[in-house]
C-alpha cells in the first residue's frame, strides 16, 4: 500500500516529464466501450478487467467482447538495475510488456507462428526511464500444451508434441533467435487431430526481454546454451520425460535447424546433457531452490523414465 502511495505521489510530480506512445495494428476492438483510443487511460491502468494472474510488476488481464476474447499484459515498474543496464550498454529501455510486443511483431514478420498483437503503449520519463506499458493481444484459440503432456497418456500422441516443440525451437534457433521458451508458452492450434498425425503450435507468451530481438549468428554453443535452459525448465518441474520423447524432441529440433540451413556440431547431445546436469546440480546445492522445485530430478538420466 505504501509503495502505491508512493508511486501515485512520484507520478503527480514527474506528469509533465511523461512522454506517452502508442501503438495500433487493429481498429475494431474494444467498440463496445469506445475503441482502443477511449481505452487508452483503462489499458495502462487495467481498469476493463480483473487480473487473473500477477507477478511482481506483472498483471495479466483477460477481457471478453462482442468481437472476440483479448488478454491484456501489463508491465507497471521496471528494476532500476535493468533499466541502468540497459542505459550503460547504449541500448533503448523498455517496459517488459512492449518488449514482448516488439518481439511479437518481429517473429511474426518472419513466418513465426505467435499470438497476434493488437495494441501497445507505454509511459516514458524524460524519454529514457520506463514507468509502465500494456500489451493487448488477441486470444490464441486452442489447447494449451501443458494440458496435452498433463493428460495426454497415448505415447505417439506425446512423441508428436515433443517433435513440434523440439521443431518450433529449432527454427527460432536456426533463424538466429536464441530464446528458451518453456512448455506453457505453446497453445496447439487447433486441437490436435490423431487422425492427422499433424500438430501445430503457436508461441503466446515471448519472453525475449529486447536484448536478443536483432538475429545472431548461429553458433552451436549458443544453441546448447539456449537449449539447456528450456530442458533444464522442464526437468526441473518434475515432468516426466521417455527416451522416445526426448528422441522426438531433437529429431525435431535437428529439423527446424536444417530448414534454415543450419545444424549442430558434433558432440552436441553430450554437450547438452551435461549443461542440463549443471542447471540441474544447481537446485540440489541451494535450499531455497529445493523448495521451489521440490520435484526437480537430479540429472537427466534421473528425469527419463524409461
């Protein structure tokens, strides 16, 4: 309570400093109450709904309308730390949830299939410093994919999933975007038909925090790097994980890579292995650590079932 006293009190003083931007891909939303313009105020302050999910400077707000189903992602303080990273490095700073939008538009713009941006805005100080964005994107229809590992017993089933994840990552990779994305970051779309045999995936939360938004070239330490962070996220939660699907998986990760003329060097799954063990080590070592993920496996070969 004190801290929004605070920043109501720091706001009042700084209103003339504020430099307010904007950003529209989609007119005809929010009709009801007056489009995306008359909304502006209710974006930033998360007036059109309740949160449903909250983190630290982080609201998640999902809002129904006659047009369509929307979730608005709202940043309402950034760490000082970071913007002064940022500042010190001669980089731009930003709110995480117009960075998320930046990211957004930038995979999209390559083929990627992710959730579609509708608006975003954000409140800078003096031009430089941060103080709060939004980003309102339209509801990705589908199942979500921790759902299908959670209920999902059919092992063909599962060993299609894994081969979609490990082939949506490659091509990030591949394509010189070295992020680690987690297993609740995918909704299948549409549902998966077993008749088919054909899974599709769409990223809805990008978490790229603007430091890895230009391509990099590729290098397989960068991509093991990346890949034991996702793996490593995985195992750590206690999911269970067969040979099969983690065949599957780099089967098809290998295959996103190929697609954009890239692959790993050799020794690369004994690389990987061993970085996950490290990642994985760590939780063991730290106390704090073993209580957030009491469920973690010890090592990789702990973690594989059978």
């Amino acid at each position: 309570m004190f801290d929004n006293v605070l920043r109501a009190v720091f706001r009042e003083i700084s209103a003339p400093f504020i430099q307010t931007t904007i950003k529209i891909f989609s007119t005809n939303v929010l009709s009801d109450t007056g489009g995306i313009e008359g909304n502006i105020r209710a974006l930033f302050d998360g007036a059109l709904a309740e949160p449903f999910s909250k983190e630290p400077g982080r609201f998640v707000h999902y809002i129904k309308t006659s047009q369509g189903n929307y979730y608005l992602k709202r940043s309402t303080w950034q760490s000082p730390r970071s913007v002064l990273r940022h500042l010190l490095r001669g980089r731009s700073t930003h709110t995480d949830a117009v960075w998320e939008g930046v990211a957004v538009q930038t995979l999209g713009e390559r083929g990627f299939h992710v959730m579609q941006p509708v608006a975003w805005g954000e409140e800078m100080l003096l031009g430089i410093w941060p103080l709060r964005g939004f980003l309102l994107i339209k509801e990705v229809i589908g199942r979500e994919l921790t759902n299908l590992f959670a209920e999902e017993q059919d092992s063909n089933v599962r060993g299609i999933a894994f081969e979609a994840m490990g082939r949506f990552i490659g091509k990030l990779h591949g394509a010189g975007f070295f992020h680690s994305p987690r297993i609740r970051d995918y909704i299948v779309v549409p549902s998966f038909d077993k008749d088919s045999n054909q899974l599709s995936l769409t990223m809805i939360d990008v978490d790229f925090k603007g430091l890895s938004l230009l391509p990099q070239s590729f290098e397989t330490r960068k991509a093991i790097g990346a890949l034991v962070v996702s793996c490593h996220i995985y195992l750590r939660t206690g999911h269970s994980l067969s040979r099969f699907e983690a065949r599957n998986f780099i089967r098809g990760y290998r295959n996103g890579l190929r697609n954009f003329g890239q692959s790993l060097a050799a020794g690369y799954l004994k690389e990987l292995v061993k970085g996950i063990d490290v990642e994985l080590a760590k939780i063991q070592q730290d106390s704090k650590l073993r209580k957030e993920y009491p469920r973690a496996y010890r090592s990789v070969d702990a973690g594989i079932t059978c």
